[in-house]
C-alpha cells in the first residue's frame, strides 16, 4: 500500500524572467512525497510543476484534485491515464514511482554506465527584457560554451529584436552559434508571415509558436509557406487524446514539435506525441517548463533514454534562489545527469 502528500514549494527567480505573457518572479510547484506503508524510510520525490498562465489544470479544482490524488494514490498509480486533464500531476506520479522502484536517490530511469555518456547537449536560453539586458546575457551563455542559443521574442519592440538579432549576426555565422526564437504566439496572424520573413535574413534554425495556439488553420498555413522552420509549443497543450494528437499534427504539419512533459501529459503523454510525429517525419525535442530540480533531474534523465541529437531545451536548474536537490551541472553547453 502506498501513502502520499504533497508539500507546496514557491520558487524564487533571482531575477525576474520575461515572457511574452508578462515577467515572473516566483513560481509554484507541488512536490509529491510517495512511500510504501511498510518502508515508511524510502521515498520516492515527484513533482507537479504550474505555470499558471499555461498550465491546462490551473484553476479552482487543482488543490481538491490534489488532496484527492494523495488520499487514493493506490487506484491513481495504476490509473494514470484519469488524470489526462491534470498533466502536471501525472509526471509527479511518474516520477515518484520510478524513484521509488529504484531505491529512492533521484534515479528514475536507468542510465548508462559511462559517466561520459550521461551528458545532453542543451540550448542556452536568453529571457526578454532590454536590448543590454539580452546582450548580456547572450554574451554570457557564448562564454559558458553554448553554441545554440534561444530568445524570447514578442515582449519587446519588434525593431529592437530585430537589431539584436543584427549584433549576433554581425559577429557569428550559423555555423558558429545556432538561433532559436520563441515567439510564445505573439504574433498577430496578420503579421506573422512578414515578420517570419523578416527573421529569416537571420539564419534561423526554427521558431516557436509564432501564432497563439488554436488557430489551426491559420497555423497550417504558416508551416506551409514559411520561410523559417516551426515548432509547435503550446499548440500541444490541452490535446490528450491519441487521435486528436493524430489530427493536430496532420492538419498543420509543422517542421518541430517542443515536448514539455509537465504539459502534455508525463512521460506517456510525451511518448505518444514522439510515436506520432515519427510517423509524420516531424522532429521534435524536448522542453523543461520552470521546474524544481525534482522535475528537471527526472525529464532529463527521461530525455536521456531518447539518444535525440538536437540541442534539448533543458533548464539548469540555477533560475532559483531556493531549488532543492539534485543538483544537476552545466558544462560547455550539456546538462550532465
């Protein structure tokens, strides 16, 4: 017999973090205590991460739907797929069981014998704010050994994103330092395919969400016509179905899909959306989504087992003026695990 509890944590960003839907500056996670009746000394950790202007189950039912997830654990571990609607709280239990079945620790997937080999190449991620703010941090991540770098875009003026874009341009190629953008859906549709093709001049690997998610058809064709590859991000969220993700992908064929398991379902939910973009010839990679280490360490190791060589878009855990163990390390552009 299982028991559980879930113990809120607010994490504080040790500076504020800029998105297009606005600046944060502290961020709520829910970390799950699991452990066997009889092994009251071994625990398993997940974590049920929120962002609340993103993630699908934010509202009023989130907190009762916790309390009653903690008081029927032993019918939810093996009925993970009720729980659909509540992503976030499905790779908690994930997350928690697989630690627990490996004696606690923070294993939660098998990982290869070669330290050499516990490594994820990584994109460095710039925040919006200012131009010399964005420059500085640029700069930082170019220091620290990254050679892909991605930026929030859509927060500022265009023009000025524009130059930015301009500086990194003027001082690296495409083969020195690869660009990603996340438009976060900023974009107007009306103005979206001419400030995709203003992007392009810049040797853009792809861009994230350019439009607000839902607009299918809109979206279709944008990825047909764009001159810039296009992931879908948020597109993803709130689409749990198996067939429905079969459709979604069919109907706006895009070049990427960004896989955040905190949003779209765990790690089930995440192998579907790999399975069918396969099959589509679609390339996706993985996205960490502001989570405690607890998460991040368990969507990296998930990562991990994947052997995906793009640059994955991991945190590093060092937003946060109070994270939590495990600590996980940054070198030269790898997440070492």
């Amino acid at each position: 017999m299982y028991r559980a509890e879930f113990e809120k944590l607010t994490l504080k960003f040790k500076q504020p973090s800029g998105t297009s839907r606005g600046v944060l500056n502290e961020k709520d996670s829910w970390i799950l205590k699991l452990w066997q009746a009889d092994k009251p000394g071994l625990i398993g950790y997940g974590e049920a991460s929120i962002i609340k202007s993103l993630s699908p189950e934010w509202g009023p039912m989130f907190i009762p739907k916790l309390d009653e997830v903690k008081d029927r654990i032993n019918y939810y571990v093996d009925a993970l797929d009720e729980l659909r609607d509540f992503p976030a709280i499905q790779l908690a239990i994930e997350t928690a069981i697989r630690d627990l079945n490996h004696s606690g620790g923070y294993q939660i997937f098998d990982l290869p014998q070669a330290k050499s080999s516990n490594q994820i190449p990584i994109n460095g991620l710039v925040w919006m704010g200012d131009k010399t703010f964005m420059l500085a941090q640029i700069e930082a991540k170019l220091a620290e050994g990254f050679d892909c770098i991605k930026l929030k875009i859509g927060a500022i003026d265009f023009n000025v994103e524009l130059e930015i874009l301009t500086h990194i341009r003027s001082n690296y190629t495409k083969d020195q330092i690869e660009l990603r953008v996340d438009a976060n859906g900023a974009f107007d549709v009306g103005e979206a395919k001419d400030k995709l093709q203003a992007l392009a001049q810049f040797d853009i690997h792809s861009i994230e969400q350019p439009i607000r998610q839902g607009q299918t058809n809109a979206m279709a064709e944008l990825c047909k016509s764009t001159p810039i590859p296009i992931a879908l991000d948020e597109e993803l969220i709130g689409i749990t179905d198996y067939h429905s993700k079969q459709k979604l992908l069919q109907a706006i064929q895009p070049q990427y899909i960004i896989l955040k398991p905190s949003l779209i379902g765990g790690f089930n939910g995440t192998d579907e959306w790999i399975e069918l973009a396969e099959k589509q010839n679609i390339q996706w990679w993985i996205t960490s989504a502001l989570e405690s280490n607890i998460g991040l360490n368990a969507i990296a190791q998930y990562t991990l087992t994947k052997n995906n060589p793009l640059p994955q878009g991991l945190g590093t855990g060092g937003l946060y003026t109070n994270n939590i163990a495990p600590f996980l390390k940054i070198e030269n552009g790898f997440l070492i695990i």
